[in-house]
C-alpha cells in the first residue's frame, strides 16, 4: 500500500493527471525527423481492426480496440512503453509542462455539491477573489450543485480554452446568499513544489512533487527565499516522486555538483551514448546535503539520486527507490493520442543501471513493491540486502570507494523502516474516500478562524482525544466496519493527517507538509545526518 503520508489526495481535483510512476521523457524531441509518427495502413494489426469495423456483429468503439491492440503491443517490449489516448496523453504532457487551460482550482463533491477544497495562486479563480470552504450553487444561471455531479461533468464546465468565460454563483458553505462572479479562463500554473520551509534555524526542507520543464525554476525559486531565512544546509525529498523529464533531473542535479562531473549518461540501439555534465551555474554546490527516497522514487528521481549518491555528494536515505532505468520517448499519433516508446537506458555515474527486471511480465513488474513489503523490505534493511541482487559482489563504487549496488533501484546510506501507524488500511481508506477534508469542510472551517497564520496554526493547535473521537463517528457515516485494533493503531496518526488537512485547507500544501512532517521519523533522521 503507497504511503499516504508523502501524497495530497487530488482524486478530485479540477485537473486530473495520473501518470503512469516511472515516467521519463527524454529531451530528443517528441518526433524524429519532424514527423508524427503512425502506423502503416497495410499491417495485419490496421488490417483486423478494418475487419472488425466491416463485419463484426455488433456495434464496436474502434479507437478504443486499437488504443488497446497498440498498448498490447507496447507492453510485450516493457512496461514503459505506452500507449496513451488523447485525453490522458494531453494531461501528462499538461502536467509535465507545468501549466493548463482552466480556472485554477481544486474541490471536493460532497453532498452532491462542489465545496472549493484550494485555490491556485495566481490563477483566475484567485485573481477574482473565490475562497477555499465556498461551494458552487449554480453555473452559467443554471442549478450546478444537487444535478448528480460527477468529475468528468465538473471538468468539462469549468475547464476550457483560454479567453473563454465561466459565470458562477458561489455561497459560502454556511450561507445561503449567493456571489456572482464571471471568471475568465487562462493558464493555470502547477509547481513542481510541494512545500519549501525551514526544518531547523540552519536547515531548510524542499519537496519536489514531478520533474517537469518547470522543476528547476520552482527550485531556485524556494531556495533563495530560504537562503534568506538562514539556509546552510539541505534537505531535498523526492519521495512519491515518480518522475518527468529527463533534463529536469539533469538540470536539478546540476544545482548541487560542480562543473564537469558527469551526472548520467544514456544509450540505446538505435542511440548513441549521450553524456549529461554539471556546469558551473548550480547554486548549492558545497553545503551539507540529505535526500529522501523511498520505494515510490522512480526514474528521474533516480537519476538524481543515483548521481548524488555516486558522486558522494549527498547522504540518500529512506528505502530502496523504484528501480526504473529506462528512458521513453514520446511520439504522437496525429490524433492527439501518443506512444511513450523506450528507446534507451540511463546509467548513473558508477556505470550502474539500476533498472529492475522485468522478465516476469508486466503484472508481476507492477507487484513488484507488493513483494517487498510481503518479504519485510520496506520494515528491515537485513531483509533488502537479503534479496538475490544484493547477495552477489557488486564492481560499482562511488568516488570515496563504497559499494554501491545496480539491477534494483538506489538502495539508501541511510535505511529508515516506513512507519506501519500511517501506512495502515484504514488511515487509506479514509485518505481516498477524501473523509479528512470533508470533516474540515463540514466542522473545522470556524476554528481554523481563530488563526492568523499557519505558523501560529502549527505552534498552538493539537486535534484532542474529543476531536479525534468526533472525527472516527463522523467517519463511520461512511466507512460503517473499522477493526478496532487498527483503529487504536492509526489514532496518532488520524490525528496528525486531521491537523495536516485542516492546515491545507486554510493555508495550502507549505503548511500541510509541515504538519504531517512534525513527527516524520525519515526527516528527523535526515536533519541529523547533516546537522
């Protein structure tokens, strides 16, 4: 089960954007020669689905057969290598370029009505004044909320082309008195950056949430505003980072090393070998560093861990990263659909791939992190050097000569075990029914009120056993069974997720990561590895 502690819930979001964890887009371009690729119209796979169109008894969606057959194709090569429809395709590249067309905000439907949930700085929806608590009632004057709303619907209202305008009537969630606002669609920006704050007087705290064409701004950005709060020293946590471009993790890389050190290099058969090297422009290259991993840290995460680690240049720690070495290439398909194709494998400085096997097949691939847990991995650093690509001698060595291990993913300096009370099953199933902010929603917004900031938030608020007991009733609307041994489990936890949530309500991603990290047993040993 992914660690719910490293993730903001966005299931409902005004932009949904899954991606697929291990995605790494090289920066060849997205065609070869200029041209948009498709296949031929004689092949056997052209010539079936032609067949089945013609002939078949009954009625068929013929796109939807030949996104299959052609994912079907893909997958026989690696598992990723994929085939994207246009809507999705459209959504990874959005999130990948750090931008889309829309309102800028996120909700929660609740009651069968849109309470906001976030507001995107600088978007239109901030720009004209809406506010997180308030719900949508109606939508160009017509009844919005009580219509049996659904994410596909909300998403094609409020979602459109630039320049395009949306008119709606919002009430606050205890009101009834109705504002008119008449929005303007524009670009909505989406960083890279999940939270940035200082974790002690000297220590700052980064998140980087993707590596997109973006991640390197949002970066310097944060950086320099935490210089100014004292920064000397690092933390930089990649955790539940599943990837993005590959010249983003370059680039990023590039901000810690000194110039010329090589930080990743790729090749293929059909691509020659492609060194990547640090220049002279990165803006923390001696200060002490520690970056966080764990088994959701994927593709350009690794790349940029594996070259910190090779490199001795900063102390990895968490638990062994994804183990995804391969690098896609995205080739549109003229309808707006595309193809991730892999076409070469990185290696990190040592020389090591750290891409894990995947002779199994695909569905074994992907129980891959299962597996771990099944065998204690992610609880016992004994039981990860245990498995078979450890047990034999490893030729790779970073700088200073420690054995560093390939065929796997990054294996951390620093093992740190996850923590069973925020990984249980009904601290998830509470996280995905969205049951933490609909609580904010329905009975914290007064209190949080009383706070004039989320410093003064963070020092003075603490959710009581009352809270916590009010919340689990509340909860039991919905989740009608809980174990009551797991209960008593997760109860810290509930508490800290409640306070975190309730924080992100009022205050954003910034003050929820420094909520729910106030008792992060991965942080607090990072903070002392270079303290």
């Amino acid at each position: 089960m992914k660690n719910a502690a490293g993730i903001i819930f966005r299931s409902l979001i005004l932009l949904l954007l899954g991606v697929a964890i291990g995605l790494l887009i090289s920066d060849y371009g997205l065609t070869r020669n200029g041209l948009n690729f498709s296949f031929a119209s004689d092949n056997k796979v052209s010539k079936v689905i032609s067949l089945i169109k013609d002939n078949y008894v009954d009625s068929v969606n013929v796109d939807s057969i030949e996104g299959v057959s052609v994912n079907n194709v893909l997958q026989n090569l690696d598992p990723h290598s994929l085939y994207f429809p246009p809507q999705q395709a459209q959504s990874v590249n959005e999130r990948l370029e750090g931008s889309f067309n829309g309102i800028g905000l996120e909700y929660q439907l609740l009651r069968d009505t849109l309470f906001i949930t976030q507001i995107y700085p600088g978007g239109p929806a901030a720009d004209a004044g809406l506010i997180a608590g308030e719900k949508i009632v109606d939508v160009d004057k017509k009844k919005f909320s009580g219509t049996h709303l659904s994410v596909d619907l909300v998403n094609k209202v409020l979602r459109g082309d630039a320049g395009s305008e949306v008119q709606l009537s919002v009430a606050a969630s205890n009101n009834k008195t109705l504002k008119q606002f008449t929005i303007k669609r524009g670009p909505v920006n989406l960083s890279s950056l999940d939270a940035a704050y200082m974790v002690a007087p000297t220590i700052g705290y980064i998140k980087i949430n993707k590596f997109a064409a973006t991640t390197d701004d949002d970066f310097r950005t944060a950086f320099i505003g935490l210089q100014n709060k004292g920064l000397k020293k690092l933390v930089l946590d990649i955790r539940d980072n599943g990837g993005g471009y590959l010249s983003a993790a370059t680039a990023l890389a590039d901000e810690f090393l000194k110039k010329d050190k090589l930080i990743v290099y790729t090749k293929g058969i059909h691509e020659e070998r492609k060194d990547y090297f640090a220049t002279d422009s990165g803006m923390f290259q001696n200060g002490k560093l520690a970056v966080l991993i764990d088994e959701y840290s994927a593709s350009a995460s690794e790349i940029l861990a594996g070259a910190l680690q090779d490199l001795d240049r900063a102390t990895i720690i968490g638990r062994r990263s994804f183990g995804k070495g391969l690098v896609q290439q995205q080739f549109p398909l003229g309808d707006g659909s595309a193809v991730n194709l892999t076409v070469a494998r990185y290696y990190t400085p040592s020389g090591r791939s750290i891409q894990k096997s995947y002779k199994s097949g695909v569905e074994n691939y992907h129980n891959e992190i299962a597996e771990r847990m099944r065998k204690g991995e992610l609880f016992s650093e004994q039981n990860n050097l245990n498995d078979s690509i450890f047990k034999k001698a490893s030729p790779y060595r970073t700088l200073t000569g420690r054995t560093v291990f390939s065929g796997g993913g990054i294996m951390p300096d620093i093992f740190v075990p996850a923590d069973t009370s925020k990984n249980t099953a009904l601290i998830e199933d509470l996280t995905n029914k969205q049951l933490f902010t609909a609580y904010v929603i329905d009975r914290l917004q007064p209190m949080l009120n009383k706070y004039t900031s989320a410093n003064n938030f963070e020092k003075q608020f603490n959710v009581s056993d009352d809270e916590c007991d009010k919340f689990v009733m509340y909860a039991s609307q919905t989740i009608k069974e809980m174990d009551s041994h797991e209960l008593l489990v997760s109860r810290p936890a509930i508490k800290t997720y409640l306070k975190a949530f309730a924080a992100r309500f009022k205050w954003g991603d910034n003050a929820y990561f420094e909520a729910l990290n106030s008792d992060d047993i991965t942080l607090k040993k990072a903070v002392e590895a270079i303290n």
